[in-house]
C-alpha cells in the first residue's frame, strides 16, 4: 500500500541560494526510501555508479539498487550532510557504499571514480548519468556563456567522461542509464540551456545504444517530469515553487521514489531486450518520445 508521505500535494513557498541545492533544507523532505519493503535481489552482486547520488532522483535510486542487493558508488559534488544521510540509509537496509566527492566536469575525476571504484568491487556492472544543473533565465539573451558552459559541461560533457572511463570495464549485461528530462521533447522557455542538454542526452544514449548493443551492453534513459528534489528550490524563486507539478496531469510534482523504479528496471534482466529507450515518469504528460 502506497505511504500516503508518498504524494505531496502542496509545496511551501521557499528557495535556495545554490546549486544543486541542499535536501536537508527541504520542506517538505523529498520522499527517496523504496516504494516496496519486500527485497527480490535483481540486482544482487552487480556494481553501480550513481552521480548527483547524494540526494534526489539520485539517491532514490541508489536505496533502490540497494535493496536489490547492488553495491553503490556515490558521486556528489560538495553536499556532505546528504551524502553522509544517504550513506547511513544504504547500510541500514544491509547494503555496501562508497561516497566520491569531487566535480563531474573534470574528466581526470570521472576516471578516478572509475578505476576506484574498479579497485575495491572488481567490477562495473551500472553507469547512472544524473547529475546536473539548470539555470532559469526568463530572456535567452542572458544566458551567458559561462553559464552554458557550466550547463553543458555538467550535464552532458560529464556523462561522456564517466562513461567513456568505464566502458573498458562493462562487460555483457551491463547498463548506462542517463537522466534526460520532459524539457527535452516539449522544451522550456526558461530553461533553454538545461532542456539542450537534455535533448543531447537523448541522442547520446540512442547512439551509444546502437554502437554497444553488440557487445551486450545496454543503454537507455529516464525523462522525469516535475520532481521534488534539491534542485527545484535551488533553482526557482519561492512563488514558483509553491506552484511546482500543479501544471501536470496528476496535479502535483512527483516524488524521487516514484522514478526510482524505472532506473531500477533498465538496470536488471527484466528490461534485458530494451536499449536506446526512454522511460517517461513525468505525471501523465503526453510527449510521444
């Protein structure tokens, strides 16, 4: 039965002055722990990689592949506490982990996480690409160039990094899942950099998809819509947020372990016939992507 924590109809006006944002300041608390209790092993003796797993989407996932028995790699920017939290959550439900802090932008990081990572599990089974950053700017022309850099580099540059240092290392069955948005089928006049790079991880994954598929590795995407997650107060003003998700189908944001579970399936053997596709959690929004 569905907690009814689960579903958060209204948001208080707030915001944060930093990205990406910090959860613990939250109101309310975004919901990550695991929809189901029950623990069915699919992803049992498998190794993941999560960015931006401190919080959010990404920590939903990283407690919902461990659940399912998966050892978890955390990448996170500079938000400690989060980190720290989701750490203690994964050893609770019996899991392994281990936090990397550092900045996804550097390539010579990304490799570092891999060959780590490597070296103290023996093995890379999951890449998730989901850290990023989104910049709201009401007139296209004030998009600067450091900030499209910044946007660029995070969002996209970084899933090239991480998963080009891991690649040598996946073997059959492994997966790369990458976090694209709605913004990157139906757009964003506010966010035109963000949903751009959100479009070109849309066409990363169909075209990594067609270049591994003969080597047995998978590669797919997940394109939540409105989600309550760090980055939403870290990146809106207080009003906007109060009204975030109201303008969905379902009439409210989501919660970061309602698209979990789609991260969840693409990793496991369950979706072992489906590469270069896209997961649409976003509230009953028809995008026809």
């Amino acid at each position: 039965m569905k907690n009814k924590k689960d579903v958060i109809e209204t948001i208080p006006p707030q915001t944060q002055d930093h990205q990406p944002g910090v959860e613990t300041e939250m109101v309310p608390q975004p919901v990550s722990q695991p929809k189901l209790d029950a623990r069915t092993g699919r992803l049992q003796h498998k190794v993941a990689i999560i960015t931006g797993g401190d919080s959010g989407i990404g920590k939903a996932v990283a407690l919902d592949f461990a659940k399912e028995g998966a050892t978890v790699a955390i990448v996170y920017l500079e938000e400690d506490a989060d980190a720290a939290a989701t750490e203690k959550e994964i050893l609770a439900l019996g899991g392994k982990v281990r936090l990397f802090k550092g900045d996804v932008r550097e390539e010579s990081f990304c490799k570092q996480v891999a060959v780590s990572t490597l070296e103290q599990f023996g093995a890379i089974d999951i890449v998730v690409n989901n850290a990023a950053v989104q910049f709201e700017q009401t007139e296209p022309t004030d998009i600067t160039a450091a900030q499209l850099r910044l946007t660029f580099e995070t969002n996209v540059f970084a899933a090239f990094y991480l998963s080009l240092a891991c690649l040598p290392h996946m073997q059959k069955g492994s997966s790369i899942i990458n976090t694209t948005s709605v913004t990157a089928y139906r757009g964003s006049d506010h966010l035109i950099d963000y949903a751009s790079t959100k479009a070109a991880l849309v066409g990363f994954t169909r075209s990594l998809s067609s270049a591994l598929a003969e080597k047995g590795i998978r590669v797919n995407a997940v394109a939540p819509g409105p989600i309550w997650t760090p980055l939403i107060p870290a990146s809106f003003s207080e009003k906007e947020v109060a009204e975030f998700g109201k303008n969905t189908p379902m009439k409210r944001p989501g919660q970061p372990n309602e698209v979990a579970p789609c991260y969840t399936f693409l990793a496991s053997e369950e979706a072992s016939y489906i590469t270069g596709q896209v997961l649409h959690p976003n509230g009953g929004e028809i995008i026809n992507g």
